[in-house]
C-alpha cells in the first residue's frame, strides 16, 4: 500500500467483498528455535489482491476492520497459523474466518494445502519458487509479488469452489 488513498480504496473493496482471500508471509527461519513475526498480509477481493506490508502502522486499522467484521468472509487455509502470530504484530478480533483446509478434511481430501487444494479443485498448479524469501524486504521483487497474491487469490477461487460444490455451511 502506497498511500491513504490506496488503503481507502482497500479497505471500501474489502468491506463490500463478501468473500475474500486471506494469507500472511512471514520471513523463514533457518536456525532451530528462530521464529519470526509475519511481514506481510495478501487479501484478495472479486477486484484486486492487496499486499498489506505489516511494518507499516497505516494498515493495522484497515486489517483489524476487515478481520473483525462479521459480514466478510475471510477464507484461507490453516488460519490459525496466520492468525496466532498476527496477533503479535497488532491485537483484533476475528470474526468469519473460514479453514478451507479444514473443510476440505470434512469432505474426504487428504490433501490440505493450498498448492495441493488448487490442484485437486481448480486444475491449476502453483509453484513455490519464491516461498522462503525474504518477505521483511523493503520492495518485494516481482516472484514475490505473484506468489503472495496468488495464494490469497487461490484461497477466494477455493471458497467459490466450495461453495458451489455444497461443501460450506450455511
């Protein structure tokens, strides 16, 4: 996010999504022991994906509004292990979270990741390359740029799947 501007035109895109695609990135740990605090949050709407760099402040509000509202979908897969350590960089209430890795176990899939959802459901492969990079950088090159909105685009394209499948409740 570049300016308030952006972050507005974010946080009205969000509000009105409905349903979107939520992931975290955090810098990876090589050393046993180390661990690290997420840098970056992907939402992914019907109309764009917002990368939200979580060193800047700006955009705690406009997360902590779009988590906690009750009317917007927030799927992804193994959220609480976005969210446990998201807590850490700013405290919210969640509200609307939706597991699809959890929903997919309720319907017999072995397979629970994103990369292995997005080929069993949508046809499509992803591929890992810029995974372990370093997503505390100051400008994200163009492979992380991809893969962070995709995963959070796949989480939104998964949910519609689902739901057009039956697989959701309510």
């Amino acid at each position: 996010m570049r300016t308030a501007e952006d972050l507005d035109r974010a946080r009205v895109d969000c509000a009105e999504a409905g349903v979107v695609g939520f992931d975290t990135e955090t810098r990876p740990a090589f050393r046993k022991g180390e661990m690290h605090l997420p840098c970056l949050a992907q939402v992914a709407t019907a109309r764009a994906v917002y990368l939200f760099p979580l060193r800047d402040a700006a955009v705690h509000a406009v997360l902590i509004t779009l988590l906690g509202d009750p009317q917007v979908v927030k799927a992804g897969v193994g959220l609480a292990d976005d969210l446990r350590p998201l807590q850490q960089v700013f405290p919210f209430a969640e509200q609307n979270m939706l597991d699809l890795g959890r929903i997919a176990r309720q319907h017999d899939l072995a397979q629970t990741g994103v990369r292995n959802l997005a080929g069993i459901v949508m046809g499509i492969r992803i591929p890992k390359g810029a995974r372990t990079s370093n997503w505390a950088a100051r400008e994200l090159s163009a492979a992380q740029i991809t893969y962070a909105a995709t995963d959070a685009w796949v989480c939104r394209e998964l949910c519609l799947r689902f739901e057009a499948l039956g697989w959701l409740p309510g």
